[in-house]
C-alpha cells in the first residue's frame, strides 16, 4: 500500500518544474525528463535531446543533467519541500538518479530567486580579474567534490587555443551539421522560444545572425569551408579573451566517473549561482576541450595529468550590459 504522505511532494513538485528548467545545458538542449513515482522522482534524459556529435563521451549531458540536480534541491529547499538525490546513473535506462524524501529540506544559501537569477552572458565584460573574496567562494565550491578543483587562468592566456579549437569546431561539418540543429538566429523559427540557441542569448546584431544562419547553411557551407570558413569565425572569436579578465576550468577528481561528473554538475551550477550573486556571470567556451588537441594543449597549461578530468571552461567576469534570457520549454 502506497504511504500518501510520502507521495503528496512530489505531486508538489510539478508546480515548480518551471523553475527546475533554468538549469544551463549545453546547446540549451534542456535533456532533461522527469519520471513521477509514489516514491521519489526520477530523473534522466531525452536521447533525442543528447549531442551525440559534439559531446561523443556525454560529459556535457552529464554536467547539465547535475546542474538540473541541484536546481531541483534549491528549488524544494526554497519552498520548504524535503527531498534529497540518490544517485544512481545508468546509461541503459537513460537516468542519472532520483529524488526521495528526507528528512528535511536541502541545506543550501540559495534560493528560487538565485536560480531564476542565473544566466549565461555572451556580451562583452568589463576587463578585471575576479574579486579574491569571489576566487575564495569558488574554490571551496570545487573542493567540497573530493579532489575536484577549478582553475582559474588570465584571458589572454586561451586566445591561442580558443582560435584552434573554433577552427577545429567550424572545420568538422558533422558538427555544424549538429550545431545548426539547435541554432535559432531568427524569430521566424519554429521553435525560437523553446530552446536552442537564439540570435539573442549568443549576442548577435541581426547582419551577423543573417550571416551566421547564411555561411552555415547546407547551401553555402560545404563551398565555403573550402575558402577559409573556419578560419575567418574563429578569428572573429578570438576577441572574445583578448582583455584583462579571468577564465574558469572546472577539473574532475582522479577516477571521475559518471555519477562523479554529475555531482561536479551540481558543482558547477552552484559555482554560477556564487557569481550571479556578484553580478558577474559566464560565457561556456568548451569547445577548448571539445577539441582533442587543445584539450590537451589546456591540461598541460594546468599541469592536470589526464586530459579527460577538464569537464568545463568558461570566461567570467562583469557584462557591461543585460543579456537575453535563454529561452525554456517550460
């Protein structure tokens, strides 16, 4: 016989899944799923919603999968719902664990509000390195994962190997051919308000959406990567860190495995929840580590014995302006 008091939380939680889904993704993918049960919620993902191309070994799957995690505990926490993660990731049933009951709600300092708060900035920053209090904050977040870590390295100091790994991303057309499929550089698009990336959320003028949308078509790519495509936008991307500013890499600990990058997952999101509460936010960058070449050429600028343990690069820093909110399915 099912204990109705243990289910009446959960059916709560369906009124905060729009909250839930403000957990950052690669490609804004939002893989996510939800699977009600009398006796916890699992979570797991949409393979339709994976980037089979672009993260072949599912480190981003697994990272986003671990942000919505911790969006999930913030959320109950803040509306005083107790329900803790058992994890439990296994690839054949497309799930990385559940939520059950507790004892109590989770412990944490942030709120729905932080959550909602939250959001990737493609603009430019303002020059400076992280305030030392800030720095502080992030590495106590890292090393709470038993030797998991984050990094931090001047801007300037990835120019080189941003430029190769866009070449590397803009040369391989298997991954535009995924990338197109989650980009939305016009409001016309069918699904412009759901998910994927926006002309908007990526900080583009509407000449340069119009461009993007152009030299990555099926039409004109494949003659254009001919004449130096991948070259001209990844020099167009190397201004990106050319300023006094900071970049973060989130390092796995040794052995990670794959509940191991969900939990540096919950990491990384409560990492962005510590600076949104500055007023400083992220720009994902890991196509560095996308790119087996400067993935290597990275962990050897870090001194990290397997390249394998960067899960995450991101430059960080102060916008100098607002940017435009990702668009979300719920």
């Amino acid at each position: 016989m099912t204990d109705s008091r243990a289910a009446a939380p959960f059916h709560a939680l369906r009124e905060l899944e729009h909250d839930f889904w403000r957990a950052p993704s690669a490609h804004n993918t939002q893989p996510w799923v939800l699977r009600y049960g009398p006796d916890g919620v699992e979570i797991g993902w949409d393979p339709e919603r994976a980037l089979p191309v672009s993260d072949p070994t599912g480190r981003d799957l697994r990272l986003g999968l671990g942000a919505f995690v911790e969006c999930c505990l913030i959320v109950c926490a803040d509306a005083g719902i107790a329900v803790d993660f058992e994890p439990g990731h296994r690839e054949r049933d497309l799930r990385v664990g559940r939520l059950v009951a507790s004892a109590a709600p989770y412990a944490t300092p942030f709120s729905a509000e932080d959550v909602r708060r939250r959001g990737s900035s493609r603009v430019p920053y303002e020059p400076g390195r992280l305030p030392e209090p800030v720095v502080e904050e992030l590495l106590q977040e890292a090393e709470q994962e038993s030797g998991g870590a984050v990094r931090l390295l001047p801007c300037r100091d990835l120019t080189r190997l941003l430029r190769a790994a866009d070449r590397h991303q803009f040369g391989a057309p298997e991954v535009v051919t995924e990338l197109r499929e989650w980009m939305r550089l016009t409001p016309s698009h069918p699904r412009y308000r759901l998910d994927g990336l926006t002309d908007r959320a990526l900080a583009l003028g509407r000449a340069e959406a119009l461009g993007l949308r152009t030299a990555l078509s099926p039409a004109a790519y494949g003659v254009l990567r001919n004449l130096g495509l991948p070259y001209l936008l990844a020099a167009a991307s190397g201004g990106l860190l050319d300023y006094n500013g900071d970049v973060l890499v989130l390092v796995a600990p040794p052995g990670c495995d794959a509940d191991g990058q969900v939990a540096m997952g919950r990491v990384l999101l409560r990492q962005m929840l510590h600076l949104a509460r500055h007023g400083l936010s992220t720009h994902p960058l890991s196509q560095i580590i996308d790119a087996p070449a400067t993935r290597d050429g990275l962990a050897a600028l870090l001194g990290v014995d397997a390249p394998d343990r960067l899960l995450h690069v991101a430059r960080a820093g102060r916008p100098i302006g607002p940017a435009a909110r990702s668009a979300r399915i719920v």
